[in-house]
C-alpha cells in the first residue's frame, strides 16, 4: 500500500475549479474527509487541501468541476516536509511536468485495474495499471440483416480477454502490407460483454471501424490492446496478426448496350455481331463480363474483359443452339452486360433483341459401304446362325442337331482362344491375326486424391493383331488372305 497520512492534497491546472470531490481508497472503498480546503502552489496549480481525523491511504479522486465540459487531469500529493509526492507512484510532484495523474472512480470501476508491483525508495507503493490477459481477435463476416436479409459489408471484428472494466479497454491496429506513416491508429470500440462471459472474469468489445480499405484484398494486420484510465495507460499487448478482407462495393450497372449483327450465318460462314457499351461515370467497377440468353431460354457467357474497351466483335452466336434439319430459321438472341470488380457483380443491363439465323446440324456423307447397302451390325446369335447356314449349303445336308453342332462348334472355339490367353499364351489364327495375353511392366504413380506416390503392380492385358491379309481384306472391301495381300503389294 501507499504510506498513510491524514493529509492530502489535490492540484489540478489553473483553467478550471472544483466544487466538490469524492475520496477513495485502493479497494474503491469511499473515505471520508475531516475538511477540504482552497490551496495553491505560487505561480502555479491550484486545487484543495484534505485532511483526514485519521491515517488514511486514497488512491482515487472523482472530481466535480464548475466546467463539466473542460475537465482537468488531477494530481493527489501527500507532503513530506517541502516535497509533494504523488500517491500513485510516489514520484515528486514537478509542476512542470506532472507525469501519471490521479485516477477516478467511476461506474467503470477504474479501481479493478489497479495493482502495485514495486516499492518507491521512500517507502511507499508504487501502483500500476494492469494489462489485458490473454486478448485475442475475432473475426468474420457480419451476415446477413435480419429483417431484410441483405448481406451486411464489412467484417465482424471482436476482442476478448481475461479481465475486467471493457469500456476502459484501447485496441490500435496497423495494415502491415500498406506504407502508412501513422503506423498504429486506434480502433473506436463498444461494449458487447454479456452475462455468460463476465460470469467467467471474460470482457468482450466490438469494433466499429473497418481497420482496413474497402479495395477487396486481403490484409495482414498488426493488434495491440492496453487498458487507459483516464490517461494512466497499462503497457501495450501484442495480438497475432489477423487477415482481414473487406469486399469493394458492387460497381454500377453499365449505362448501356448495344448490339448489331454484322454479318448473318450463310450456311458454314458464321455470324458476326458488334457490341458497344457505356460504362457508369462514377463507379464504373475494373471489369465487365457479357452474356447471351438464346431463343430457347438458356443464358451463355461469351466475354470477360479487365480493359479500357467499350466495344468487341464476336462471332459465331449461333452456335449454341442447332437446328436437327433445316431449312434454317432466323432466331431471336439478347445481349446483356455486368459491370465487376474484385468482390462483385452489378446488375445487368440488356440490350434490345437481334434476330441470328440458327446453325442447322450437318449432314454426314453416308459410307460406300452404307450407300451400297453392305454394311452389317451382326450378333453373335446371328452370325452362329448364318455359319450354320454356310455349313448347310457346302454339306447338303446336316442332322437334326446340326445347329447345335455349329453353334457349339463356335463357342468351343471362342473358350479355347479364352483359356489359352487366360493363361498367358497366344493363338494365332491363319489369314486373321494373333490372340495374345500381354504383361505391362510395374510403374510409379500417383493417387489422384491425395498426391502420394503409390506403385502400380504389373497385370495382364489382352492383345489382338490383325494379319496381313485381313487389314489389305477390310480396307479393299474384300475377302483376302496372306498370300493374295502379300502378291497384291
């Protein structure tokens, strides 16, 4: 504690008076005073002399003063002889350069934030203001308003810490990535402490600055809190930084677009349409981004743009909607245009409608095979069916198991290639080509969802190479075997 004594005094700067002042001690307790007097250093401050019936130890003074509108700081002294020593840290009181004034005692309990670390040399305390515990920075999107449900600006920025008294907390911010000579600004606060923090010794304040530039970047942001009472300030705390991104303004829609179609579509030359926009004057955004709603409803981006230009040729509208036959028919297409910036979209601005002859799907030429009518999609039940048929003419004639017979001749055929290859082997097959199981080697991949490399095993695979005379046979349109493909090159 501070040394006891029963007699005080108050000096304050000669521009105002005090018609009254209350008396605490270190713990916020009300002292009573025996008197309180006029007093005045020569030439200097003036103020009230009190004394007390008894020892006593005050800390805290609240004034009242004749001006309410021009407060002063106040200084509680306690004589020793000719030198006044100040009780709040039992430094000398200098006229001229008072130092730390004597604190009030308000509705924000200045007194909880008072403790004494050290003693001065002539015995007395010196007292300290207390430092936030532990602070630390909330933030997040405000949301959405709700009554309209509109999407609020900015960022919802809160600061929590173990302690007491919220609305003598100071927070100060600093853009780190932006050259600002301030440096550190402070950051205008309110109280939104509730009920279920302050049963935990928690305070919790909100801020009602932005902290940094409303230009849709991300920023990295130096914090510091500290308690201030009535211009006695604890030490700064450092926060983590905090990113902090505050969206641009939505630009304003474009003042106009046109649109004209320069060249309709002729069959394969596709149309050409020019376009030509107006941008707002005072908030015309960085960007600009260009849509189409074609004749059946469905809306296409066809252009995006950061540039100074104010019109662009595009070409080939046509082809987002095509006809299945023709004749082609002359279709209604509109534009429409957004302004943009980093964080936002204008609304759109809507040109009148222009008729664009649609793209009719092209015809594809039929083969020689389909015009001739010899091209054939056959199953295998089919083709069964016709070697039976082939069987039959060349022999003249088959028992009553006959189809039968071919058609297990044909799956016995198809099982033997099957289980020569499904262990590991090759069956060639004269003037059609080679069956053969193949072995890929082991590799070194990569699982696509996560990056880690993972090795691939070796594992069998089927292979077919066509002979000779069956490639030179499909590709002349014949029947050919190995040797007439080998005298025919």
């Amino acid at each position: 504690m501070s040394k006891s004594s029963n007699s005080f005094r108050v000096y304050h700067e000669n521009t105002n008076s005090l018609s009254a002042l209350a008396v605490f001690d270190a713990t916020g307790a009300s002292l009573t005073p025996l008197s309180i007097v006029d007093t005045a250093i020569l030439g200097g401050p003036v103020g009230k002399e009190i004394t007390f019936a008894t020892n006593c130890e005050p800390l805290f003074v609240t004034p009242t003063f004749t001006n309410p509108a021009a407060p002063v700081p106040l200084y509680l002294v306690r004589a020793e002889g000719e030198v006044n020593y100040k009780v709040i840290d039992e430094s000398i009181f200098d006229p001229a350069n008072p130092g730390r004034p004597t604190p009030a005692v308000t509705a924000a309990q200045e007194f909880l934030l008072y403790e004494t670390k050290s003693n001065a040399a002539n015995g007395g305390s010196v007292w300290t203001v207390k430092v936030p515990v532990d602070p630390v920075s909330l933030v997040s999107a405000r949301g959405k308003d709700p009554i309209t449900g509109e999407t609020l600006e900015g960022n919802d920025i809160l600061f929590r810490w173990t302690g007491k008294c919220p609305s003598l907390l100071e927070v100060e911010a600093n853009v780190e990535d932006i050259t600002d000579p301030r440096g550190f600004v402070p950051v205008e606060l309110e109280n939104v402490t509730t009920y279920a923090e302050s049963s935990v010794g928690l305070s919790l304040v909100q801020s009602l600055d932005q902290i940094i530039p409303r230009d849709g970047m991300g920023h990295s942001v130096a914090l510091r809190a500290r308690y201030n009472v009535s211009g006695d300030p604890s030490d700064w705390v450092n926060l983590p930084n905090e990113f902090f991104q505050y969206d641009m303004a939505a630009p304003m829609p474009c003042v106009s677009l046109t649109s004209t179609l320069l060249r309709d579509r002729q069959d394969v030359i596709s149309d050409l349409v020019e376009l030509a926009w107006v941008k707002d004057a005072v908030n015309p955004g960085t960007g600009i981004e260009i849509f189409v709603t074609d004749f059946v409803g469905k809306k296409h981006s066809v252009y995006t743009s950061n540039g100074i230009e104010l019109s662009v040729r595009l070409e080939n509208i046509s082809r987002f909607v095509v006809q299945d036959v023709g004749p082609a028919v002359a279709r209604p297409y509109r534009f429409h245009i957004v302004a943009t910036n980093l964080s936002a979209k204008s609304s759109e601005t809507y040109a009148s409608p222009i008729n664009i002859t649609s793209k009719v799907k092209a015809v594809v030429p039929p083969t020689p095979d389909e015009t001739a009518g010899t091209a054939r999609d056959v199953l295998y039940a089919v083709l069964k069916a016709e070697v039976f048929a082939d069987v039959l003419t060349a022999l003249g004639a088959l028992p009553t198991e006959g189809q039968a017979i071919v058609n297990s001749a044909c799956d016995n055929i198809l099982l033997k290639v099957k289980d020569v290859l499904a262990k590991g082997g090759s069956v060639e097959l004269d003037d059609f080509g080679i069956f053969a199981a193949k072995w890929t080697s082991e590799r070194l991949g990569r699982n696509p969802s996560n990056g880690e490399p993972v090795i691939t095993p070796a594992y069998r695979s089927l292979g077919f190479a066509p002979s000779t005379g069956f490639k030179a046979g499909v590709k002349a349109g014949s029947i050919m075997t190995d040797a007439q493909a080998k005298a025919a090159a």
